[in-house]
C-alpha cells in the first residue's frame, strides 16, 4: 500500500502532496491523465475539452449540469495543472531509471470538513491509475476509499490542532 499523502500548510494554503513511482514510462502515465478514453477508467467524471494552457476540463456534476476548470499549467509529458474549483491540483511526471515519478499536488485554499473525502479520493484515483498502468484492477475502489477516509480526517484533524 502507499503512504498517505504530505499535507503541509504554508500561509494561508495547504498543499496535500502524493508520489508514486510507477514501472512505465512517462509517455504512457501522461496518457492516462490527458487521454479520455483513458481518464474516463480512472475518473469517469472528469473529461478534457482543449488540453491548452486555458484550456478547458469539464466535470460531470451527475446531475445534468457541469462545473468546469481551467488549465492553468501545460507542460506535455511533464506538467498538467488545472483549478479545481477554488483548489488547483497539479500533475507531474519526471523520468526515472524503472519507469517515471508521479507527483500529485493539491493546492487547497480553504480546509474543511469535506478536505479529507476529497483526499482519499485522490489517493484512490492514483491508486486506480497504477493499477491500470500495470494491467490490474481495484475493483472494490469504495472500500479503498472507506479505509483511507479516517486516515485522512486523523490527519487533517492533526493539522488544525497543530495550528
């Protein structure tokens, strides 16, 4: 299993970090962030509309409506960084000997109750991608998700007492 992500507080922002260091190529995990047919394995919300700096992802609200953001940062092969509602989130990819670095930041402006379900969500979805990547599947991804969810609210829970 991978560690829980480094949440560091810097100011007023909380940037939450992950990496994982996959067995492929960078060429192959920048697919799987950029290319919908293979987003849509990992995050079936979420689609690119013009994969641009301002450029466009759009996410489906599973309601009929959708909340777009804007691409922030394009860097092809090596940076994607996007707003996330009034968050940014940050993919990076740096090549390694056995494959590639997977760094993950989410820029958080404001901490709350839902700081921690949004979280492990992320972590999941980077445990899905690397699972996918090595021809796997997480089938039971909620129960995933369910055992990272207190982690995750211990840890910011330790934060804000740590303020």
């Amino acid at each position: 299993m991978n560690p829980l992500a480094v949440v560091e507080q810097d100011g007023k922002e909380t940037r939450v970090w992950f990496v994982r260091h996959l067995k492929h190529p960078v060429e192959k995990v920048w697919s799987f962030l950029t290319d919908n047919d293979k987003l849509k394995q990992w995050f079936s919300e979420l689609r690119v509309e013009d994969l641009r700096e301002g450029g466009t992802l759009s996410f489906d609200m599973q309601n009929g409506t959708y909340e777009y953001f804007e691409i922030l940062e394009l860097k092809p092969l090596s940076v994607l960084e996007y707003t996330w509602a009034e968050n940014r989130v940050r993919f990076e990819l740096h090549p390694e000997q056995e494959g590639c670095r997977l760094v993950f930041i989410e820029t958080v402006a404001e901490v709350t109750d839902h700081t921690p379900k949004d979280i492990a969500g992320w972590d999941v979805c980077l445990d899905v991608i690397e699972a996918l990547l090595d021809g796997r599947t997480i089938s039971q991804r909620k129960a995933v998700w369910e055992e990272k969810y207190p982690r995750y609210v211990e840890k910011f829970t330790e934060l804000n007492r740590n303020k």
